[in-house]
C-alpha cells in the first residue's frame, strides 16, 4: 500500500525550484498588507458602489484552485500580469447589492443558482472593473517593497485604472502561487432571518505570473535583511551593541567671578593639561591621559575614577 495517500499529497503546495532560497516564509507578512489595503479600499465611499455590503474575511497565498468553471481575467501592470477569477456566487452577490435587489424579509428575491444564471454583460464590466481594482492594489504593495528594498524602479507604477484592457489567461499551474480572498456579505442567508445564521461568502482568486511574483519576493529582501539584523543583535551580548555617548573634560580652572567678568580679548589664563576626566551623563568614570596623534588629541592609558 502507498505511504502517500493522493488526498493527503494534495494538501502540500509544490515548491518550485525557481523559487528556493527567495524569502517565501515573508509572503504571509506581505498577504498582511495587501489585506488592509484590499479592506480600506472596500470599505471606503467608492468602494462600497462595488463590493457592496460584503467585507474582507482573509487573505493568504494558497494553492491553485481545481475548478475549471472559474474564468480567469488577466491585468498587466508595470511588474507582470495578475490573472484574476471571481466565484460565480460572489459576482451575483455583488450585483445584487449594487442594484438593491432585495436579499431578505417577506420580500426577499428567490435565492439565485450560478449554475443557471446566464452571464450577462453587465457582470462582465462588474468582474473586469473589480479584477483592475485588486491588480491595482496588488502593484502598490508590490512598489512599496521595492521601494523599501532600495530597487531601482525605472519609473512610478503606471497602476490599472479604468478602461485597462482586460485579456483572457489561462488557470495557473498547481504549482503556481495564488493569493485567496475570502469575502463575507454583512447580512445573513436569503432564506432566513435568523442573525445566528451565518452570512454568505465568496472567494477570489489572484495569481500573479513569474515576473510580478519575482517582484514580490524581490520587495521581501529587505524586510529579510531586517529580521536577519536583529536575530544577529540577539545572539550578541548587551553591551557589545549598546551605544552610549562619552564626554572628556581636558581643563578646569577656578577663577574668581571678578576675575571673569574683567577678561578681553587677548587675555591668556595659564592652565596646565593633567590627565582628563572622561564623563558619562555628568558622571565621572574614568581618567585618562592626554595624547597627540596625527596633530588631534586623544585620550589614552583609562584608569577607573573610584
């Protein structure tokens, strides 16, 4: 009998080998972003006109998905193209919020199955403006980690705006990387009125292509380098990265206040040079020894004050 049962392989992504050594363990802190992004935009005025009253759920980078009823919409951008799927559920969802088709009460429209639903144009226009709204954002966040990694970015992101051509793409491999969103309407089932009963979700799909993923990743380095610094300084001892600023005291003379008031320009007080005090915050620590190197003064030979 096989070790590796088939249902069980297929809940492993399959690592490609294109990608080993880049910082994919960071593609969760980079999912962080791209959601509240996604939910500030979904949540503000014009953002309502579209997604309605559905709120963001989650968001993570996931496996492909094995449905082949799912159309894919591709979006070029500066950093590659972004193919876009919408479950067909969600897309319906989203037409009945944006035309007030009744979802609840006596009143309540029958509940609508996908399956039967003839695709109308005007759901087309409705899943291309929201595929160019959520590759937009996708190409922000990606900008904003080159930015942060000190990339050379030849020009500003020329980010999808509307009237973007919107071209046909194939399913991603299963190898593939795929960021799922998960969308939930802020109002319970159709068939019901019961508050407990939990609110319709839909899902997206975003699968960017190997020159927008490079990108990602290429964002991720310098959030990387970051974490690698302070593990470093963690391994390390305290006091071998603590900065503190010493003062050195090279002169002090007593003179009388009459003294002072009468000095002019030229005046000479004679002082003799011993060995210096050095401070810390006005705290005396050590004495040292004045010496010249190189036509500069320097402290040596560091004795303890106490």
């Amino acid at each position: 009998m096989s070790i590796n049962q088939p249902e069980r392989a297929r809940d492993f992504q399959v690592l490609d080998p294109c990608l080993l050594g880049r910082p994919v363990h960071l593609l969760p802190s980079f999912a962080a972003r791209l959601a509240e992004a996604l939910g500030a935009a979904m949540a503000s005025p014009g953002g309502r006109r579209y997604w309605g009253a559905f709120r963001l759920e989650s968001l993570a980078f996931e496996r492909a998905p094995d449905d082949r009823s799912l159309r894919w919409l591709g979006v070029t951008g500066p950093y590659g193209l972004a193919a876009v799927a919408f479950e067909r559920g969600l897309l319906l969802g989203l037409l009945e919020g944006r035309y007030a088709r009744r979802t609840q009460g006596p009143n309540a429209a029958p509940q609508r199955d996908p399956g039967l639903e003839r695709v109308t144009a005007t759901e087309e226009r409705l899943g291309a403006t929201l595929a160019q709204q959520v590759a937009a954002l996708l190409d922000e966040k990606v900008a904003e980690g080159l930015l942060a990694a000190g990339a050379a970015v030849a020009a500003a992101p020329q980010l999808a705006k509307a009237g973007t051509s919107i071209v046909p793409a194939g399913a991603p491999g299963k190898a593939g990387w795929v960021i799922r969103v998960v969308l939930r309407a802020q109002y319970g089932r159709r068939d019901t009125d019961d508050p407990s009963v939990a609110a319709p979700e839909g899902q997206l799909w975003i699968s960017p292509d190997h020159g927008l993923m490079a990108h990602v990743l290429q964002g991720l380095m310098a959030e990387r380098n970051c974490m690698r610094g302070a593990v470093r300084m963690a391994r390390e001892p305290l006091a071998t990265h603590l900065q503190v600023k010493l003062e050195g005291r090279l002169v002090s003379k007593e003179v009388t206040l009459a003294t002072l008031f009468g000095l002019k320009v030229g005046d000479v007080i004679p002082v003799s040079v011993g060995r210096a005090d050095v401070l810390l915050d006005d705290s005396r620590l050590f004495t040292a020894a004045v010496a010249e190197h190189k036509g500069k003064l320097c402290l040596t030979s560091f004795e303890d004050a106490e």
